[in-house]
C-alpha cells in the first residue's frame, strides 16, 4: 500500500476547476517530481495534498489517503496533527516562511511545541540538531539568530531543518531553489535526496526544472492546465516521452539547442481556468493536433513505462 495515495483530486474556485482528476501515488522513501510550467497547478496539488487551499478555493472531489485516512475530509483538528508533523511542507520563498521579528530558535522551539509535550531545554536540542543535520555551521549560535543576519542559502537550510523537527514521513518541496545561486542549489538538492536516503522519508519536489528533477527524482509526473499528463519513472519519461508538452518542455532545454542558436520553445501559453478550451487543453499549442483532440478529454492511460493522457501517445513518429 502506497504511503500517500492522491486519487482524482479536484480543486475548484467557484465554478472553475484548477485541479482537475489528479492522481499519483508516493512509496515510503520515494522521490516524486512533479514539473510543468507556472499555472499547471503544480503547486495547488502540494497545497491540496495537506489541505492548504485558501478561500473562496476548496477540494471539491478526490481523496488524499494517508495511514488509511483521507486528508481532504479530515477535520481541522485531525489535519494539524498531521500537517508539519508527519507531512512537512517547504516553501518556495525563506524569508516568507520565517517570522522576521522572531529568533530562528524560537520559531522552531514554538514549532515543536505544538505538536510535542516537550520542555524548552528538550526543544532546544532537537533544533539545534537538526539544525546540524543540515549542514547550518555554528549551528548554536544560529539558534538565537533573526533571519535576516542569514544568507539565502543558510535560510533554505534553516527551512528545511525546521520541516525536519518532527521527522515527518513526507516532506513536499514546492521549488525550494528557486531563489538560490546555482552551487547553493545542487547544495540543497544534495541535502533533500541524502535525508531521504538515510531516514526512507518520502518527498514530493515542486519545479518547473527538468534537469533538476532528473538528477534527483526516481518518478516524474508532468501536470498542465491542472491535469496530470503524463507519468511514469524518470528516466523512460526523458528518454522517450510519450506526450507533445512533455516533449516540448525537453526540447526547450538549453541542453538540447544548438550552441549559439535560437532556444526552442513551445508555442502561445498556457490556459488560465476560466480559459480551458473544449477537449485537450494542450490542442491550441500541439503541433500533433488533430479534430479529434479539439473534442475528446484523454485520460491517462498506460503505455509502456509510463501513463499518458495523449490520443496520439504511442503513435508519435518524432522523438526527442
């Protein structure tokens, strides 16, 4: 039985849908990337996973198993047992996540009081050791520093270590790089699969980056227009994607162009979820579209390695 079992979730504002049917599963210890451009609801799924949608926003079908309990339907009392404690999220931007005015030791003595019966002394050693475990030097004196005496990276790193604090089984990383230089980056990447390596945490990462996700992923679900498209392992995904988008995202990699050449990119932009066009929301940019693909919802559906929500998955002639 799958750790985390996210089956058709959907996330509606008012009468529009941002997540619409989307499922995954995550295996204890497992790496689990999820990628696409901004607005494929990359990060509403995170947010759906622990119930995090704000209003006038609402799960509005699905369900989000967890230890045998559906996290969507939990009530609110339930759920704070869960989330920051057994499922710990990490956000995109450090100096959003910490309290300016606060101590990075009392953010995380606070932390760990809400969901620990523990003394002062007691929280004060777990943090500092966490804080260790990251990798922050001169962990105890860091302790009783404000977040704005830290560079970015030391930020990331005291995020990461505060979502470490109860040692939760699922950790979700919505782009937690973004805002970093390229070594502080591999740094924190290097962290992230090394904690999950050694404690069998599951993560869920967040990135618009594929190359990111290939060197630290071992699955990969390519979401757009607030549908999974296509998922499988990660390396038959790269090696033979089955979808137009998710080859379109590989073949805009600078990797793959010509040295001085022109980027390729993928055509128009992405939909927003009062603007989904009748049958595949991906047919206005696909260069494999045909009338069908202006009627019919693909759904996914297996096909070799991976699962692919493509009329056309299977028959595609180019490749990557």
């Amino acid at each position: 039985m799958p750790l985390l079992e996210v089956d058709n979730l959907e996330v509606s504002f008012g009468k529009h849908q941002a997540l619409r049917g989307v499922s995954f599963t995550l295996e204890k210890g497992e790496r689990l990337g999820i990628v696409g451009e901004s607005g494929a609801g990359k990060s509403m799924a995170a947010f759906a996973v622990i119930n995090l949608i704000s209003e006038p926003g609402r799960i509005s079908g699905g369900s989000v198993r967890f230890d045998g309990r559906d996290l969507a339907t939990l009530p609110p009392e339930e759920l704070r047992k869960v989330r920051g404690d057994r499922i710990a999220m990490i956000f995109q931007d450090p100096m959003m996540t910490l309290n300016p005015v606060l101590t990075i030791g009392t953010q995380m003595v606070e932390t760990l009081q809400a969901h620990r019966e523990i003394s002062f002394a007691e929280a004060r050693r777990i943090a500092i050791e966490k804080l260790d475990l990251v990798a922050v030097p001169s962990a105890e004196a860091r302790f009783d520093s404000y977040p704005h005496e830290l560079s970015g990276g030391l930020r990331q790193r005291v995020v990461i270590a505060i979502s470490l604090l109860c040692d939760p089984e699922i950790i979700i990383a919505d782009e937690p790089t973004t805002a970093l230089d390229v070594t502080i980056q591999a740094e924190i990447m290097a962290l992230l699969i090394r904690l999950c390596e050694d404690t069998g945490m599951g993560m869920i990462l967040i990135t618009h980056d594929l190359a990111v996700v290939s060197e630290s992923c071992q699955r990969l679900a390519v979401m757009y227009a607030g549908k999974v498209i296509e998922e499988g392992a990660v390396n038959a995904i790269l090696q033979a994607p089955q979808h137009p988008y998710t080859r379109g995202l590989i073949n805009a990699l600078p990797q793959m162009n010509s040295r001085g050449g022109l980027l390729t990119q993928i055509r128009g932009t992405m939909p927003g979820i009062s603007e989904l066009p009748e049958g595949c929301a991906f047919h206005p940019r696909c260069d494999f579209a045909n009338a069908a693909c202006k009627t019919a919802i693909p759904e996914l559906r297996p096909l070799g390695a991976q699962n692919v929500a493509c009329i056309h998955a299977g028959a595609l002639k180019e490749t990557v």
